[in-house]
C-alpha cells in the first residue's frame, strides 16, 4: 500500500493535520490515515456528549485554522448555537465541528486529495529511509508514504503508586481510566469516592458524577491539593508580560512576573500575554531550570495557566462550599481492599504520619503519561530499534524545530514528524489547540513539498 502522505493516529492533531494537507495538496495526491478508533478526530476529550464538559479556552480562539479565527462561531452560528467569542462552548460541539469541517472537506472530491481511512495499528516501522517511512500494520500489510505524521496522543497516567503498594484485590474498586464511561453504571448514589488527582479531568469527573444523581461524600487527594482556578467572568485583554533579558532562569522569570501583578496587573492578563511567547521561553531556559520548573513550579503552572470555564468553576466551588467535595493534599501510600471498598493510605503534605482514607471507590483522574511510549507498542519498538529518541527530560519525543523526528544519535528522520502532545519536551505549550492548529498547518506544509519532490522524482 503506497500513498503520498500518511498519518498515524486519531485524535485531534491527526484531523488538525488532515484538513490542512486536504487543503494544501494537489487533487492527484493521496493520504493514508491509519488508526482503528470510529471517533476519527473527536478524541477523548471532543466525544464526550455531557453539556457540562466545557472547552477550557474560549470559543473565539478554537478554530482549526490560525489564518480564520471566526471559523468554529460560524459553525456554531450555522447550528443555532448561541456562543459569543468569549463564551466556552461545550466539548462535544467541537467535536462535531471537527467531523463536519473534515466531511466538506472530503465532500470536495476531485477539487482535494483522497483521503482513505485505514482501519488498522501501525506495528512496525520497517525502515525510515530516504523514500520515506514503511509502517506495517497489524492487518498484514504494509504502508510506504514520502511523509508520516505521528499524531498518537497521550495514554492514561498510571496509578501513582508502585504495584506491590496496591493489592490486588482492591483492583476491581479501582478506575484506572475515567474517560471509559463504562463505569458510571457501578456507582450507587451514596457511595464515597476519593478521586486521585485535583487537575481538569478531576473536576470533569465530579460534575458528570453529579448530573448521574450521585450524592456521597467525594475526596480529592493530589500531591500540593491544588485546584484549577476560573477564567475571568469579565475577560480582561492579554497584557504583555514584563520578562526579563538576557540569560533566563526560573527564579528571575518568576519574580518579573510577580512583581508585575503585584504592581497592579491583573494575573490572568499576564498569563494570557504569556502564552504566545511560552515556546520561545521555554527553549531559551537550559535543561536544568526547565527540570527545576517540572519539579517545583508545575503544579502552580497548571492551575494558573489551565482555568476552567466561569460555569464549570462555580458548581465545582459550590460543591466544595458544602463539604460535597473534600480536597487533601498529600502523598499516596498503599491501596488496600476493606469490606466492600478499600482503604487508601496516605502521607498529608508537610507531617509525618499516614492517614487513613475508607472508600467504595478510587477513581484515577492523574492526568496523561509524560513520554507518550507505554501506551503504544509502535513508539516502544521504535525507541528500543533507536528510530526514534526521548526527550531528556521524558516529555516526550525529541523533534527538531520544525517537529521532524529525531533519531536515537539526534539526526532528522527522514519524512518522519510528530504532532502534539508528543512533542512537549520540545515546544512545552503543544497541548490546546491555540498550539497545535499552528503546528499542524506547519507540518502539513512541509509534508506536502516533501511529497511533491517525491513526485517530481518519480515523473
């Protein structure tokens, strides 16, 4: 099987990329896409039909297209949907604004490259030579294209907490992955739930526990007990933030920018007049304060930069108002089975002793893997073949500037590129959409003058 480009993956960075070779490409040219997931484009976070789970990132800056910023509210307009630029709209909308652009797109037949979808798993890649990559598939086959787009997202985070720490027995109690909404069924309404971790996914989870009729006792127990703050109700414009000059560390960027909201600027403009320049940041910090930033400043980082739609924080807040919604902050210790539920130990943060947490159920809302390998055998036997390398600091794979592949001795692959989340030890803030829309179109771009090179040579 043989196509122009291809790309590898489901989720949104593949349909980001898919549009936009769809839109850059010739009517001659072919691409592969290669996944096994029905939800092409939605995702985990886009499929979700709860009109609670908001986008965190205002309607007016969601389009799939950087150079067309009202193209996501002329959708929702033409769906009779009333969401202004600064409003947040709900997740499943998005994800049928991704499918609809992508259908008009293919509806265009003869106007646009084809498009095939391949329902299979990449197992292998064979070679990576000048050609171009070779992918076998699970199904036999195999698949040659001049250029490759690995869009395979993040896996689930693992428990935090080595195995012999969680017996086994206390397993059947555990939801390791809330995203399967499969499990909602087994909740009664009074049971108590601790929710490990106090990020964006946990307080998904506590709404759509709610909206279920839910009405036990829920615990949240994360390693600093920080929650996501709000968005402003009244959206205040981005502030340039005051950076400092020349050599950059994380103390010195830190203390300009608290002296700045200290001075009188609101943090919430600072943080968004950040956020275009974070890429640049995060490449000008060395290796060693940006390992310092993971390890001290994340969690401050995430509840700042990652907010959540007004809405959403108010019925969370009033959850946590009236002890619905318990938020401790320490240290998992042991996951051990009781009668009818288990029993969590734990560390609090800042004493010495451990805790003893009774519940029916322990739901793990820890986030994402960092590396982005365990949850793909490709990348695994990619790594271990040393095609392809880590960051240094496990983020994920190590890419040039323009999001080409790098090898285990640190050279490009050739026609090899990564998009997304897989490339956050690189770029940092590849995560929204705001950033991968933007990588995207660059990489579609460049995979298109790869395969008409490709082309020419074959003419």
């Amino acid at each position: 099987m043989e196509a122009d480009v291809a790309i590898v993956g489901a989720g949104f960075s593949a349909i980001a990329v898919a549009v936009h070779l769809l839109r850059s490409l010739p009517p001659e040219a072919s691409i592969a896409v290669i996944s096994d997931d029905p939800g092409f484009g939605r995702g985990t976070a886009y499929r979700t039909e709860f009109h609670l789970h908001r986008l965190n990132v205002p309607a007016g800056r969601m389009s799939l297209f950087p150079d067309e910023p009202n193209h996501f509210l002329d959708w929702l307009a033409r769906q009779g949907r009333a969401v202004k630029a600064g409003d947040f709209a709900a997740r499943g909308d998005y994800g049928l604004y991704l499918r609809d652009t992508l259908a008009s797109l293919l509806r265009a037949r003869g106007q646009r490259a084809r498009l095939d979808f391949v329902k299979a798993k990449a197992v292998d890649c064979v070679t990576c030579a000048s050609g171009g990559p070779t992918f076998a598939l699970d199904t036999g086959e195999r698949l040659q294209a001049s250029a490759v787009a690995l869009c395979l997202g993040l896996g689930n985070a693992d428990l935090p907490l080595p195995p012999e720490r969680c017996s086994t027995a206390a397993m059947p109690r555990i939801i390791a992955n809330p995203w399967r909404l499969g499990w909602l069924s087994q909740i009664e309404p009074e049971d108590e739930i601790c929710i490990l971790g106090s990020g964006l996914t946990m307080v998904d989870q506590v709404l759509t526990l709610r909206a279920k009729g839910h009405r036990g006792q829920i615990h949240v127990l994360s390693r600093r007990g920080l929650v996501p703050h709000s968005h402003a109700a009244d959206p205040v414009p981005p502030l340039q933030p005051a950076l400092p000059e020349g050599s950059l560390t994380l103390s010195r960027l830190l203390s300009a920018l608290r002296a700045q909201v200290r001075g009188g600027a609101e943090w919430r403009a600072v943080m968004d007049g950040l956020r275009p320049q974070t890429q640049a940041l995060w490449q000008r910090l060395p290796q060693a304060e940006r390992a310092r930033f993971l390890r001290h400043a994340l969690a401050w980082w995430n509840i700042h930069r990652h907010r959540i739609a007004p809405p959403v924080h108010r019925r969370f807040a009033a959850l946590m108002e009236d002890g619905t919604v318990t938020v401790h902050a320490g240290f998992l210790s042991a996951i051990e089975p009781a009668h009818e539920g288990v029993t969590l130990r734990y560390r609090p943060r800042g004493g010495r002793g451990q805790m003893r947490l009774p519940v029916d159920w322990v739901i793990n809302c820890t986030g994402m893997e960092r590396a982005g390998l365990g949850h793909s055998p490709l990348l695994s036997d990619m790594a271990a073949r040393a095609m392809i390398s880590l960051d240094p600091l496990g983020l994920g794979l190590a890419v040039d500037d323009r999001s080409q592949v790098l090898d285990a001795a640190g050279q490009p692959q050739p026609g090899l590129f990564a998009v997304g989340a897989l490339t956050a030890g690189r770029f940092w803030e590849i995560t929204a959409v705001p950033d991968i829309r933007v990588q995207a179109k660059a990489v579609a771009d460049a995979m298109s003058g790869i395969a008409a090179l490709a082309r020419g040579k074959a003419k």
